[in-house]
C-alpha cells in the first residue's frame, strides 16, 4: 500500500515538472528582411538576425543570395549591399528557398540541424531525428 501511495506522489510530481505545451503548432518562423534601395543598390539591414534565427553563418547565407539573385555585394558593417535592385519579395523567396535546403529537415521538417562537412561533401544533420542528407555546395 505505502509502495503505491509514493508512486503516485512521484508521478504528480514529475507532471507538475513538465513543460507547459505550447498553444501553436509552429514554433519556427522563416524570416523576412529589412531592406532599401539606395541607387541601384538593394540595402539589407538584417542579416545578422536572419542569420541568428537560421543558425547558419552570415557569410553562407550571403553567398546563396549573390548565387541566387546573379549579382555581386559588399558588406559594411551589420549592412549588406547587393549590386541591383531586387523586391523584398524576391530575396524573401530566396531566404525560404535557402531555409527549406540548408535549414529545415527533409524528414521531420524541424530545424534543429547543423551543416557537416565530411570528405568534401557537406551534409545537413538533424539533431531532432538523426536523419542525414548530404546539400549542395555554394562556392
């Protein structure tokens, strides 16, 4: 009898110690730049956030988009400069479209992965599933 009685004093314990669940679904949003024309050139103030909120490296990121939008860039700073005026709907594009191979997982959809490189080939590895596939390289 004392044997169950403790029992479920520890279960009512242990499911007071559990977090509280979330009310939404979704807890990863992709994100969305800031930006301005200045000239011909497009001006994009957060990519260090962006690139905080995808874990992956500024300069990553930066190299997919010049890839992506066939154009140069300079950065100064917390800004970056790309050659040409691009719509913050086409470079937001882009970003999704860079999350969805460098980011998300391709079996659980999660973004707790990180970018390994073993033997020259870069792998994306979640660390929510286990799953592993290997992505292509941006030069």
């Amino acid at each position: 009898m004392s044997w169950n009685y403790k029992y479920k004093d520890l279960l009512k314990k242990a499911y007071k110690n559990l977090p509280k669940l979330s009310k939404t679904t979704e807890r990863f949003n992709i994100p969305k730049i800031e930006g301005r024309f200045e000239g011909n050139r497009t001006v994009v103030s957060n990519i260090n956030q962006i690139a905080k909120q995808l874990s992956r490296e500024k300069n990553h990121i930066i190299r997919f988009l010049v890839k992506e939008l066939a154009t140069t860039g300079e950065n100064k700073g917390k800004l970056y400069y790309f050659i040409g005026k691009f719509n913050s709907k086409r470079i937001n594009e882009k970003i999704e479209k860079y999350t969805k191979d460098y980011v998300l997982c391709s079996q659980c959809n999660k973004p707790d992965t990180k970018l390994i490189r073993t033997k020259g080939i870069t792998f994306k590895q979640c660390e929510a599933c286990g799953a592993r596939t290997s992505v292509r390289q941006i030069k």
